[in-house]
C-alpha cells in the first residue's frame, strides 16, 4: 500500500515492507523499510534540507528524529523532478508507524517551506490475518 500527500507543491508518496531477514522476532526487534518517492510539481527548483520524523511504537515511548537531508543527499529537485531513497526503521513491537515534515527552499525565492511526510503504519505482516 502506498499513501500519498501533496503539500506546497512537492508529493511525497510511502511504501513500506517488512524485512524478515532483518528481523528477530524472539528479541522483539521488527525491521521495515519505507521507499520514499518525491515529486517537484512546481515551476521553480526546490531542494530538501532536513527531515523531522515522529516514530511510534505501541511497546515503546514515541521517538522524534530530526537531522539533514536524507540517507546523506540534500537533493535539489528541478521542476518535474522525481527523487526516490530507501530507509529503515527498527520497532520493538509489531505494531507503528511513522509520520513528519520535510524542510525545503525554494532556490527561487530563498524561503523555506514544510511538506509534509503522509503516516504510513509499520506492522508485522502476521498481525494482520
């Protein structure tokens, strides 16, 4: 399943899938991965600063992780532009999710802008039958 939203003209769409081969069940340590595909839907370049994520688990306190850029790159996104990456995401249960906001600029103007990450859930395939 993917989830989409579009936010001052940059759609951010999530996919997301268990990896069993990371994970260890025994311990409680559930790995996901999420694919992140973003699109430049305006007229003018934009580039991604630094992401801001709220992570929950149902075992554990919610997390918030802030940082620059994204797996090392601030990509700079010409009109049209897509740019993908993949990442990942450790749970201590079976049940989470995460959500949050990008910072872009807008190389035109100089100003910054959220856009926002839609909520996507992390749950261990074997809850859901």
């Amino acid at each position: 399943m993917t989830n989409t939203l579009i936010t001052e003209g940059v759609r951010i769409s999530v996919t997301t899938q268990f990896r069993p081969d990371l994970s260890d069940l025994l311990h409680h340590r559930l790995f996901f991965n999420y694919r992140i595909d973003m699109q430049n839907l305006n007229p003018h370049k934009v580039q991604l600063l630094s992401r801001d994520w709220f992570i929950f688990d149902s075992l554990e306190e919610a997390s918030y992780v802030s940082g620059e850029g994204v797996v090392g790159e601030q990509p700079i996104l010409n009109p049209e532009q897509k740019y993908t990456y993949v990442s990942g995401c450790e749970l201590n249960s079976e049940i989470g999710y995460m959500k949050g906001f990008y910072t872009f600029r807008n190389l035109t103007t100089g100003e910054l802008f959220q856009v926002q990450i839609p909520k996507f859930d992390l749950i261990y395939p074997g809850k859901l039958n």
